[in-house]
C-alpha cells in the first residue's frame, strides 16, 4: 500500500520542481503587444531631455576615448608641469598614469577623485579642469583606460 501511495506524491513533486524551474513563457498577447504596425506608431518625436547628464552612465553611451588622442594631451597640458619627474604624483606615462586608475571603475580612481575633489586635494590647484576635459578622462576610465 505505501508504494502505490508513494509514486503519486513523488510525481506531483516532480511536476511542481519542472514548473518552478522551467522559464516563464511568453505569451502571444505579450509578443502581439511588442510589435506595433506601422500604422499606428506615433508621428511625433519622442522629447528629449534637455541636458546632458553630467557624466556618461555607461561606456556605450560615448564615443570610444583614445588614451593617445584625447587623454594624454590634457595630461600633458594640465599635469606635466607638476607632475613629470618631480613632487611624489608621477604621471610621465601611461603606465604611471595606471598606478592611480582603477579601470572601468572612474568613482574609485584616485586620478578622477583629485579632478573633482573627492576626499582629496582638488587638481589642478589653480584653476579646476574644465568639466568637458574631465568628462573625457571620466569617460576613458570607465571603457577600461585602454593604452590606445
């Protein structure tokens, strides 16, 4: 008697297991609702924000930086001076630049954190960056500070 009482209770656990395991379905209803014919889309344009956000939020969402092109001209024009073989920040290269970037990461970067101020003394001293020329550096950390 425990046996034939046995095989029932062990298929409905089966059978729940399956069901909660298995991925959700989509439905027709869901797939007919995603693909709206021409004829019906809107005419307008949707609104665009009026500003920009004042940093990227993902690598994707800005034109790829070029350490060469973009980023090692505002080194040079902004820090060399300060920071090319004297004072205890060296930043004569792209492997000296390295050892304050933590790549793909620009919030925890010690190289963001002084352009902004963040926790630390804000660099330039004289007069801050121009947020564009940040914007580009921000921007070059978080797609991985690539050596291009």
């Amino acid at each position: 008697m425990k046996t034939k009482t046995i095989f029932p209770v062990m298929f409905l656990i089966l059978a729940f297991t399956l069901v909660a395991c298995a991925p959700a379905a989509v439905s027709p209803v869901a797939e007919a609702v995603t693909s709206v014919p021409a004829a019906v889309q809107p005419t307008t344009a949707p609104v665009q924000p009026t500003s920009a956000p004042a940093q990227p939020t993902t690598a994707a969402a800005a034109a790829e930086i070029s350490f060469s092109k973009d980023v090692w001209p505002i080194i040079q024009k902004y820090a060399l001076a300060a920071h090319g073989g004297k004072g205890g920040v060296f930043l004569e290269s792209y492997n000296d630049i390295l050892k304050y970037i933590v790549a793909g990461k620009p919030e925890e970067s010690m190289l963001y954190k002084a352009l902004i101020g963040d926790g630390v003394k804000r660099m330039p001293p004289d007069a801050p960056l121009p947020d564009d020329l940040i914007k580009t550096i921000y921007t070059w950390i978080l797609q991985g500070a690539k050596n291009n």
